[in-house]
C-alpha cells in the first residue's frame, strides 16, 4: 500500500469516527437532532446563546458514553492489531490469552465477597473499587502468563496461547463459582461485568480511558515496522534489526494497559480485537503501518454502532454490549479458523 | 574478513551440537558449508547470526565482535536467508524486499531505500512477482524473494556485507540454482563474505572459494574445493561410497557418489581406520 492511498483510507476512516459520534449522540430514546447537537456544542463554548432542552440528555448521558465507546474500542482493536503481530497469529486476542477473563474473574469475587462482608463500603465505593480490582487482575494475569511463558530465549508463544487458555478456564470456573454463591443484585452486576456494558460512562471514565488508550496508540503505532518484520518469524525479524525482546515486553505492557482499563469501567467486551484488525487486513493491507492506527479507528466505529445498536434494540431496556459483538464477531471467527485450515490444506 | 573464534553450542541436555571451531573467511570469498544431516551446519550458521544465545566463543566481522553490537548494528551488517520462511500474514512481495531496509530507515522510507529495493528486485529476477502475494508464490520463488530482501538489506552499507544462506538451493531448478549461485559470486566478488549451506557437493566444487566439510559437529576440512573435497574427507563426512575426479569442463573437483566398482573395491580394501581422524 502506496502512503498516499493509505492517507487517503485512514482520512476517511477519521471522518467516518467523528460523523458517527455526531450521528450516534443522537439516537435513543429521545431524538437529538444535529443542528441541536451543534447548537448545544457552541454554547458550552460560549460562541451560541441556545436553550436546547436536550442539552442534559446529550452532555451528561450520550456524548460521554459514544466517547467512551470510540476510545474502548480504539484500545480493544489496536491490542488485538499488536498481539496478533507478536504472536504471529491472527486468532490472538487479549480475551483469548486470559487478560480480560483475569480482569472479570477478579471483579466478580469483588463484587459477591465485599458486598457481603462490607456492604456500605460496597455502596459508597463500589464502582471506583470494583474498578480498581479488575485492573489489578488484569495485571496480575499478564504478569502470570508472561512468567510462565518466558524463557532464556524470550517468551515461548505457544506456551502463552495454552496458559491463556489455563487462565480463562480458570477465570470462567472463579466467575462461575461467584454466580452460584450470588443474590439477586449482585447476579445483576455479575452480568454487567462478564457481558459488558458502556452504561456507565460518565466524563471521568471516559476521560481515563481516553488518556490510557491515547498513551498506547502513542506508543503502539511507532513500532509497525517491528511487526512486520515478526510476519517473517522472530529470528529473520533479529536479522533485520528488530529488538524481538522488547517489542514483546512493550506489546504485552501497553496492552495489559490498554484492557484492563476497558474491562474496568465497561466489562468484558470481547472479539473487537479479534474482528476488526482481520476485517482491516482481508479488505486492505496486513501492513501494519496502516492497520495500528486503521483498526485504532475501525475499533470505534464498530464499538460506536454495537453501542448505539445495544441501547436502541429493544428500549428502553439495553441488550449487553458483549452480546452484539459475540453476535458478530463469532461468525468472523469461525469464518477465519475455517480460511485459516483451508490454507493450511493447499500450503 | 570474518573471524570465528572457538564457537560452539551444546543443547540445554549437554549434547554437543558443534564442537570448538575456528576459521577465516577473506572479503570476497564464498564459503560453501557441507556435511551430513546432523552435522552442524545449520547451528554452525546459527551461531554466526546470533540466534543462539548459549553458544560460546566469539564471532569478529572486521574486528568488531557481533555479540556487542546491538540487533539493527548487526543488520547493518549481515544478512541472513533461513531454509523456508512461511509469512503469517499477507503481505506483498515488493513490502517483503522492503522489509530488507528497515534497519536502514525510522519511519518512512526515503528515495534511496526505494533504490536499494529496485535494485535487489532486478538481481534477485522477481520482477515479475512483486505485486503477488508473498504466500501464494511456489518455494522457490519465496527463496528467491528472500534473497531479493538480503540483497536490498547489504546494498551500498558502510563497508562489507556479510550472507549467510542457509540451503537456498532447496526449491530452485537447475537453471534457477546456477543463476542463483552466479549472482551469490557477484555479490561477493563486491567486496562482501558469504558463507552458504550447500548439499550439492559439485555445485559447491564449482562456485565456491572454500569448502568448510562437518561431521558430527567438527569441522573436519577447510580449504579450496580441491583440497578439502578428498575422497578421503568425503568418506569420512558421509560415510558413503564416493570418488573423486577432475571436472572434465571445469578447473574443479567433480564428486561422484555412489557405486562404481573401483570406489568400492577402494573402500573395501581400505581398513577403516585409515578413513578415522
């Protein structure tokens, strides 16, 4: 891909993102049009006088939640962009090496354990809380699976691919296990977490998710070259300079960051970063110097729509966010494990 | 010239895969690596390309040791074709060649990167590949792909190149294989080093300056074909019968494998202790 038609494609992706936040703002229950949406826009800026009485509707509820969604999925689908190229396999996932089931398992013992044992403090500090301890499971799985998976050599893939898959069963027996011992409430929360919800953005969520997803695309899209390169294999990309090591330690760090952030403040969402960089790559290019930042902004188109699909389905209530992409995303797995067998057939 | 000091690699298990070797190799010398399966010279290669990290002893290429440079320092300096390289995602043949200048540029490649890809295209003859598909090209035409983006990555370097091929040969046909090994002496007759595995021994008699022949992890010649490939050391190497005789074409040994009856009465008659070292 020439890097004037890979300008091109990216530019339009960008319009694509902001148009959708527009657009996507206002749907739902109540209509917002886009004339109001500016009008609202130009008086927080203090150039237009405008009395919309949507003005709450949209910049407490909606703009923050669609703002949300476009920065999770930014960081969902350019983890899933980065793994995929340091596990030199497009089936990588960070829900499939157990990040994201480390992170929810964790907040599910936190949700059904402190709540019983301290239920005020459940109340005034749950979510900043429940926050907290999925991020910190989310850290401890990566750091896990990353001992496990190292060698003298660096870390062994394989070896991270099957403990990944150690760690999600686990995860899912640990969430299992808190589901049975659950209440009523709680088994609410459970489904919020395990499913996923963007329900509750708020500016400050948005705000920090937005930073840390910022903080890896910032890091993230430097080393496109070093990716490449792994698509030959990791000692060719040693032979043409690439420092295989700490691309990895850089990889896995930014991503761990990256989701464990999203899972703490919306749940698992999972196949954003598995569908969107193969979406990108069958219909474009596999070079990674347009698909980092192309699935970056794919991630939140997709994750935009799915949102707005979740909430408007079946008003007033909100179908889980997890539900829509596993809806869509599962046939585009399915789908790439059969391509990937039949190439395998003629290779 | 490429200085290698008493490297040698033992598996985590103690089995020693290459014993202490020394050697020299001149700028413009091709060196054409032999011997059995198992005998060490894919790890012999390895060791050269730092890709194993327990191997002892020291590796110099023009009095810098290659253990202290830092990856793209080395790249700088040294290109390396493995036997097969399977790519697991799509990517173009002219991105693949391209891949070869990464060491040389940050983010975009400039004018000359372009330059040094053209080139590479044209000596390595894949222009008619290069908006394919890395993975749908046959082996050889991979092969051949892979050494476009070693010659893109050694091209105008700040001083001499070091390639190492592992096998290249592997897919090619005839045809393919003396063009090939014709652009590999080129390349080297430029001022570089290349040190390549090779399983035709007469393709090795014929295009290379030295002959390096491994058995069970030693080197147990290194010379000019002529004189490392003996009849003796070929015995001892493969342990198979074989004769050797002028080339009647070329100034070079031809190495006939297999049973004319003389070979056989030779080795049969020979105690095979002779054949020991």
């Amino acid at each position: 891909m020439t890097s004037g038609k890979r300008s091109i494609l990216l530019t339009i992706l960008a319009l694509l993102v902001t148009a959708s936040i527009f657009v996507a703002s206002g749907l739902g229950a109540v209509k917002i049009t886009i004339i109001e949406i500016l009008d609202i826009l130009l008086t927080k800026l203090g150039i237009s006088n405008g009395q919309s009485q949507h003005e709450a509707v949209f910049w407490i509820i909606r703009l923050p939640r669609v703002l949300l969604s476009a920065f999770v999925g930014a960081g969902l689908a350019i983890s899933g962009t980065a793994m995929q190229g340091i596990f030199r396999n497009p089936l990588a996932d960070p829900s499939i090496i157990g990040i994201s089931s480390g992170a929810a398992s964790t907040a599910s013992v936190f949700i059904v354990v402190l709540s019983a044992i301290l239920p005020q403090w459940y109340t005034m500090w749950g979510v900043s809380l429940l926050s907290i301890a999925s991020f910190i499971g989310a850290a401890i799985t990566a750091w896990l699976i990353f001992t496990i998976s190292h060698t003298k050599r660096g870390a062994d893939l394989a070896t991270m691919l099957l403990a990944g898959i150690a760690i999600n069963a686990l995860g899912g027996a640990i969430t299992g296990v808190m589901t049975f011992l659950a209440d009523d409430v709680q088994l609410r929360s459970l489904t919020f977490w395990t499913l996923g919800s963007l329900g509750g953005a708020t500016w400050q969520s948005a705000g920090i998710v937005a930073a840390i997803t910022t903080v890896c695309l910032i890091f993230l899209i430097p080393i496109s070259k070093g990716l490449n390169a792994m698509a030959l294999g990791e000692s060719e990309a040693l032979h043409i300079g690439i420092n295989v090591q700490s691309l990895k330690v850089r990889v896995i760090i930014l991503t761990t960051l990256a989701v464990s952030a999203t899972v703490a403040f919306c749940g698992i969402i999972g196949f954003i970063g598995l569908a969107v960089p193969h979406i990108l790559r069958i219909s474009f290019s596999s070079d990674n110097r347009f698909l980092l930042p192309a699935s970056a902004l794919g991630g939140a188109l997709l994750l935009i729509w799915a949102d707005t699909l979740s909430r408007t389905i079946a008003q007033p209530a909100e179908v889980p966010i997890g539900v829509i992409t596993a809806l869509t995303g599962a046939p585009v797995f399915l789908y790439l494990l059969i391509q990937q067998k039949r190439k395998a057939k003629y290779a | 010239m490429l200085d290698v000091q008493n490297i040698s690699f033992a598996t985590p298990g103690g089995k020693k895969l290459l014993h202490p070797t020394s050697f020299k190799a001149g700028l413009g010398e091709l060196i054409a690596i032999i011997g059995p399966n198992g005998a060490g010279k894919s790890t012999l290669l390895k060791s050269l390309s730092n890709q194993l990290h327990d191997a002892s002893g020291d590796v110099f290429w023009n009095e810098a040791n290659l253990k202290n440079l830092s990856p793209q320092e080395q790249a700088l300096k040294r290109a390396v074709v493995a036997q097969q390289v399977y790519m697991t995602m799509e990517f173009p043949v002219r991105e693949v060649v391209l891949m070869g200048r990464y060491p040389h540029f940050q983010k975009q490649p400039s004018k000359h990167d372009f330059e040094a890809v053209d080139w590479a295209i044209r000596q390595a003859e894949v222009e008619h590949l290069i908006d394919r598909s890395y993975n749908s090209l046959s082996g050889g035409e991979q092969q051949r792909v892979q050494i476009a983006r070693a010659f893109a990555q050694l091209h105008e370097i700040n001083g001499p190149g070091l390639l190492l091929l592992d096998e290249p040969l592997n897919n090619l046909d005839i045809k393919h294989q003396h063009r090939f090994l014709d652009r590999v002496t080129e390349f080297t007759k430029q001022g570089n080093t290349t040190l390549l595995v090779i399983h035709d021994i007469n393709l090795a008699a014929l295009y290379a300056d030295k002959v390096a022949v491994l058995k069970n992890g030693e080197l147990i010649a290194f010379d000019t074909p002529v004189r490392a490939l003996t009849e003796k050391n070929l015995l001892t190497a493969y342990d198979f019968p074989v004769r050797v005789e002028h080339h009647p074409y070329h100034n070079a040994p031809a190495v006939y494998f297999g049973c004319p009856a003389t070979a056989h009465e030779k080795i049969n008659n020979s105690t095979s202790k002779q054949y020991q070292l």
